[in-house]
C-alpha cells in the first residue's frame, strides 16, 4: 500500500471537523495518509484519524506560519520519509512545497526515493500580495519566486484545480505530468439545500470566504449601499474568518459609514453544514474576487441553486456562465455589480430558474468519486516514476 504525506498550511482539529473527516475517510483507501498540517491553537498536536495528523503550532503572524514550516516541515517530512516509509509527497501549494522538496532531496542523498506532488489551488504569483499589507513586498516577492522555483523544479507530479492553475503551472514548468481536478468539498451538504424548497421572497445576499483585500468585499458593502435603500428586506450576510484584523475591522467602519448597521450581518466562519444553511436562505451567491484558482464556494453556492455573481478570474468562469447560471462582473466595477444584484431582488422568478440550472451543472460538475479518482490518478503517475516507468499521461475531468 502506497504510503502518502500531505503537507500544507490547513489547519486541523481533534477530532476533525465533518468536511476534513469525509475528506480524509474518501481518501484512506488509496494509502496509508499522514499529514502535516497547523493546529488551530498555539499547541502542536499528534493524533490518527483516517489518517496520522502530525500539526505544528499556529503562531499568530501569517508570515512566521511560513517560517515554521519551512524550518521544521523538512525535518518532519524527512522523518516520515526514514521512520514510516513515506513514498510520496503531496504539497499543497509551490511555497509550502519547499519544505516537501528540501526534504526529498536530503532523503535522496539517504537513498530514498520520493516522489514530491505540487499542487496550485490559485494564483500563487499573485494571490500573497492581496493578502495583506506586506513590509518589503519587492523583495518578499523576489523570495517567494525564488521558492516556487526550487519546489517547481524538484516535483515530478503536478495538479491543478482548473484550466487557469494548470496554465499557470505550465508557464513554470513543461514537460512532467499534470493532472486536474476541483478541490474537495463536501457536494452533499449543499446538493441537499438546493433540493429544498427555495423561498423566493429571500433578499438575503450571500458572500462566504475569509475577509481579506483580495476579495474585494470592501466593493461590496459600497455596491449595497447603492440600492439597499430600494430594498428594505434585503440584507448582505458576509460569512467568513477574519483572516486579515485590519481588513476586518476597515469593513465594519465601513458599514458605519454607510448607515448600513443591522443590514450588514458579519457572521464569522461556520461549519459547512451551517453554510449550507446560510445558502438555502439566501437569494445569490455574490463573490467580487480579484484572484481565485477555483473556488469551492462558486460551485457549492450553485449546488444550493443559488446564482453566483462573481469576478471572471481565474477559474470562474469555468463553471459559470454569464447570463444562464449567474453574471460576470469585472472586479472592482461598483456600478455593474449593482446592476445585476438588483436584477436579481428585482427578477426573483428568472434569478431562480438561474439557481436551478447552477443546481444542474454542479450535480454533474463535482462528486465524491470523481475527487477520489483524481488522487488516484495523481498517485499512480508517482508511483510508476518511481519505478522508472516514465511520465504519466496528463488527466482533466
């Protein structure tokens, strides 16, 4: 049985939350699974559930959580390389990988073969600079294209959850395998509220993700004070961790500012069968991103039958389409997101027949099998490299 670590800045609970539990019980017959990951508390912690969870400590500064795993991730990956046999490699994106690629390099000179998997679930290049405020940001720049580069060059599988991820991966690096496919989610919870009964007189305007610039919420808390006064029921209901403090807190000045007290409902992150729940309330997904790889909320919004409006970044538009399943909006264009949230509020009819044709494409779009098949494929093609049997032909789905 193929022996795999997963390696990336997730963060994990004991026992763990529903979604990683299902996600985890779907992939344990593939292999025997370890994962080194970040706790949610300042405590490391060492535990098994489907699979040997092995969590370094969350500091509070992003940029030390980098640290962290660059200086201890190897140590820990080389251990599980030596002491467990680990085999393959699974970093989570190009930044933490370094850790995964130094690690197999110093096991080679030990005479292990591992096989290093990189994966891009965004727009790595980009992405980190509309985190946050960052000191130096030209050289922290330079850095993290120096790491990229190391991880990129040493991996010989590669996976991308969409047409643009892969494109991105292919600039960096050409000629080794690459397979494709959505990241995980759990499709169930969200299939199941867009079979529910979808109250049409909901005015309830939905955004879920972490608060951060790079999302661009501070575009739409302005674009409802546009028409929120046109629409005395209508709410906006942002459900997501306050990743960045000051971002966060600039949001509720914002809210202020607007008179929008009690209209704005900033609800903090909820387990996904929550979320769910805020879905099937709710009349539209809104989603004003500036940069994006793939993300799972776009088609579990539309597995709720919800309408997404969103940014057309990334891999967006990829699962939805203009005019039939939700609206593009350029990021940053006020005016235009107006326009089609009020269309919305203002066609309840025709926005629901947008959520049920949304409900369509995600049913066939995502499925638990699917997600399986596709980490199958990703580790048969490490599996024959490692016995020299050349490259694995390169999978979409």
């Amino acid at each position: 049985m193929i022996k795999v670590c997963f390696l990336g800045g997730a963060r994990y609970s004991q026992p763990l939350d529903t979604t990683s539990e299902k996600k985890f019980r779907t992939l344990k017959a593939l292999g025997e699974l370890f994962v080194i990951g970040f706790s949610r508390d300042l405590r490391p912690h060492r535990f098994t559930e489907h699979a040997r969870f092995y969590l370094l400590p969350k500091v509070l500064l992003p940029v030390l959580r980098y640290v962290e795993m660059f200086v201890l991730g190897p140590f820990l990956a080389l251990w599980l390389i030596l002491r467990h046999g680990v085999q393959v490699l699974v970093a989570q994106s190009p930044y933490e990988g370094f850790a995964a690629a130094l690690a197999k390099k110093v096991a080679g000179w030990c005479g292990c073969r591992v096989a290093l998997v990189v994966e891009n679930h965004g727009d790595f290049e980009e992405s980190l600079s509309m985190q946050r405020r960052i000191l130096l940001p030209r050289l922290y720049r330079f850095l993290m294209r120096r790491v990229a580069g190391f991880t990129l060059k040493h991996a010989d599988v590669l996976r991308a959850v969409s047409l643009s991820t892969r494109a991105q991966l292919e600039q960096w690096v050409q000629g080794k395998p690459l397979v494709q496919f959505p990241t995980w989610t759990d499709i169930e919870v969200f299939l199941q509220a867009g079979q529910n009964y979808k109250n049409l007189s909901s005015q309830d305007i939905l955004y879920t993700g972490v608060l951060i610039p790079r999302k661009g919420v501070h575009h739409l808390i302005n674009t409802f004070a546009r028409f929120a006064s046109d629409f005395p029921r209508a709410r906006l209901v942002l459900v997501g961790h306050a990743e960045n403090k000051h971002y966060a807190a600039g949001l509720q000045d914002q809210v202020r500012r607007h008179r929008l007290n009690g209209r704005v409902l900033f609800i903090g992150k909820v387990p996904q069968a929550d979320l769910g729940e805020w879905m099937r309330r709710a009349c539209v997904l809104a989603l004003p991103t500036y940069s994006e790889g793939l993300p799972r909320v776009v088609f579990e919004a539309m597995a709720a039958g919800l309408p997404v409006v969103s940014s057309p970044v990334s891999g967006i538009p990829e699962v939805v389409e203009d005019g039939v399943t939700g609206f593009l909006v350029q990021p940053g264009d006020e005016v235009k997101l107006a326009e089609r949230l009020r269309w919305v509020l203002e066609h309840p009819d025709e926005a629901r027949e947008m959520g049920h044709r949304a409900y369509a494409f995600a049913e066939r779009f995502f499925s638990t099998d699917a997600y399986r098949g596709g980490y199958q494929r990703v580790f048969e093609s490490a599996q024959a490299l490692l016995r020299g049997q050349g490259e694995y032909a390169p999978s979409t789905f």
